[in-house]
C-alpha cells in the first residue's frame, strides 16, 4: 500500500457552509505527515470525515486502504487518535483505562496483558501504571492515551495536539517517541499549530484554509517556496523612495554607496532600501581582524557586525548565487574555524501566516498531490 490516506473531492458542508471543499491529498504509508490550518479552516472536520465520526456531504476518502463512506469499521480498526482534551477517566487507573479500551476492541485475553506491558513500556509509563490519571502530570495522561490509542496496534495514528500545555523536557520525550512509533511502521498523522514541531518531526505538511488545501510540500520545499516569491516579488519591485541612478543598479553594493574597503558603516542603508541581503550569523573560534577584512572586501557583502562572543554578523546579498559558500571559504581560507552558522531564512510560521493571510490558492505551493 503506497498511500495510508488518499481523499478524493472530499467535502462536507453544514447547511450553506462548506467547511471541507473538495480536498485532494494523499499521505504517504509508514510516514509522518503535519496537517495544519488556522483555526476554522477544516482540518478537524477532516479528521471526523478520516476517523469515521462524521460521514461526507460528496466525495471520499480511503484510509488504511478502506472506504470512510463503505467501509467505516474496517477503517476504525486500522486507525489509533490521540486527542487535544485527554478522553481517560479520572478515577482509573492507567493500567484500567487500557484495559478498557483492549476490551473495547475486543483483544483476546491471552493477548491482552502482552501488549498493555509492551506498550507501556514503550512510551515509559509502565513505571506509573497503577497511578490514578488525575494524580498524573500532562505529560504522563499524554502517555497513557497513546497506550490507550495502540493497544489495537492501528496502522495510522492521528495525534491533536500532542504536546500542548507540556515542558520543552517532556515534549522532546514525546517528540522521540513519535518518530519510534513510526521507524515501528506506524504512519503518523500530526495536526499541531507548533511550527518547530512539524518542521522537526514531518515528511510532508498539508495545510487547509477555508476549507480547501493551500499548501502540500516538504516543510524545506514550502520555505524553499516562500523565498522563491519574495525574490521574484522584490526583483519586479523598483526602489520609489531612493535617488540611486539606474546605472547603479547592476555594480556591487559597495560601488553603489561609494565606500571603500574599510568604511562599511553606511552599507546598512542600502540594505533597507533595497531590501536583498540575508543575514548570516557565524560563531568562529579564533575569530581576529584579519578575517574580518578578508570578508568585508567581498563584493557580495552589505554589512560586517563583529560580536564580543567570536561570532560574525554578515549581510550577504541573497540574489548572488553562492553568496553564502564565498563568505565562508573566505573564512576557511584565513584558517579560521567555524563551530554554527545560521540564517534568518523563512520559517515554516512564515509560510502559514503567509498563505492564510492571502485566502487564495497559489498552486506553486500544492506538490505530488
């Protein structure tokens, strides 16, 4: 099976509403796949039309190889969910409400007792497995509910939310169990509004606003996108509050502002006008002024920031291809050694506020639907 999910003109209204239109998207099996949108978008009422609590106004989908409209049990037995509002009851145990849910699913008793330990040991609760779930930190009822939601062994594991309201400690617990979970073969749905999360964690992201998919890429893929449209954006943008001679245009920053080798203060000015340079943050070890002198006689370079920490600040024109490799084989060449480098590229934040500020559709953004 190639797809673990594949919908098919799927939409469902309420009354004059449509809140899912026509949705095409397929996730691809033994993968973790980020299904975001903002709120009122769709993406819950998605995820009742693929678990089987709500049924379609037309369209469809398959889930685990399974029709949602013909099939509903077949599906429910393929699919686990770990929901935003943990769904345990209180006065149980951990161990109990388990049970509960075996039961539920009908696993023989021979079985039963295997799997609850299997799991609980997994996701390191066992430890807590007699405690009441209202005795239990967030992160432990978190737990307990992905036992809950295995113990069936499902194929597809819907996760809301996972880690919301948890310490960076217990998230980072939660976010190494995901990725065991699905190295184990288990396709992983994630719908998450935390960014860092998905970028971290996901193959693919689809993203719905208004009810229809406005984005299905790699996370890379889609901040790969975002930056390909502002280039293209700036580029057919010509400057309305500056005097720069069109002649100037086409030499090197440094000619436009007439410095020389040494007085780079006023590149900074430049930068803001026309808006073309990224920044690139460089921790160096033995930083020393001569490296510093090598990098500013670059061409490519607006601006040269040296921190007291050893770390360098360097704007670099971001339309020069192979910008960023000059600035460092300068460094390298001067034997300087290099321990981070960072860039203020878009985030996968920027491209959701980006795309669910436009309300439309931009197809450059939608890949291998």
């Amino acid at each position: 099976m190639k797809y673990a999910i594949e919908t098919s003109n799927l939409t469902k209204s309420f009354g004059d509403f449509t809140a899912v239109d026509t949705l095409d998207m397929k996730v691809k099996n033994k993968s973790i796949f980020g299904f975001l949108g903002p709120n009122g978008a769709g993406k819950t009422t998605t995820i009742k039309m693929l678990t089987c609590l709500i049924k379609p106004t037309s369209g469809t989908a398959k889930v685990g190889g399974y029709d949602i409209n013909t099939d509903p049990n077949e599906v429910r037995q393929k699919i686990g969910m770990v929901p935003q509002l943990v769904s345990l009851y209180k006065d149980l145990t951990a161990r109990e409400n388990v049970e509960l849910c075996a039961d539920y699913y009908g696993i023989p008793e021979d079985e039963k007792e295997e799997r609850m330990n299997d799991l609980m040991e997994l996701v390191d609760i066992k430890y807590a497995e007699n405690k009441l779930i209202k005795q239990m930190s967030g992160g432990q009822k978190q737990k307990v509910s992905v036992v809950a939601s295995l113990i069936h062994r499902p194929d597809i594991l819907f996760l809301d939310e996972p880690t919301i309201g948890l310490d960076p400690t217990t998230k980072m617990v939660l976010w190494d169990l995901i990725t065991e979970l699905n190295d184990n073969g288990h396709t992983i749905v994630l719908c998450s509004h935390d960014m860092y999360e998905v970028d971290l964690l996901c193959e693919k992201v689809g993203i719905v606003d208004l009810g229809k998919l406005v984005a299905f890429n790699t996370p890379q893929g889609l901040k790969d996108n975002l930056i390909k449209e502002k280039e293209r954006d700036l580029l057919s943008q010509k400057p309305s509050s500056t005097k720069i001679p069109q002649e100037l245009e086409k030499t090197s920053p440094k000619t436009q502002l007439g410095l020389g080798e040494d007085d780079l203060k006023s590149s900074r000015e430049l930068t803001n006008i026309l808006n073309k340079s990224k920044e690139l943050s460089i921790m160096i070890n033995n930083l020393d002024d001569e490296m510093v002198e090598e990098v500013k006689k670059l061409d490519i370079v607006y601006n040269v920031k040296v921190n007291d920490n050893g770390r360098l600040t360097v704007d670099v024109d971001k339309f020069i291809e192979d910008g960023v490799n000059n600035v460092i084989r300068s460094i390298v060449k001067n034997n300087g050694v290099i321990t981070s480098i960072n860039t203020k590229d878009p985030s996968l934040e920027d491209v959701f506020v980006e795309l669910t500020r436009k309300k439309t559709v931009d197809e450059s953004y939608i890949k291998e639907v």
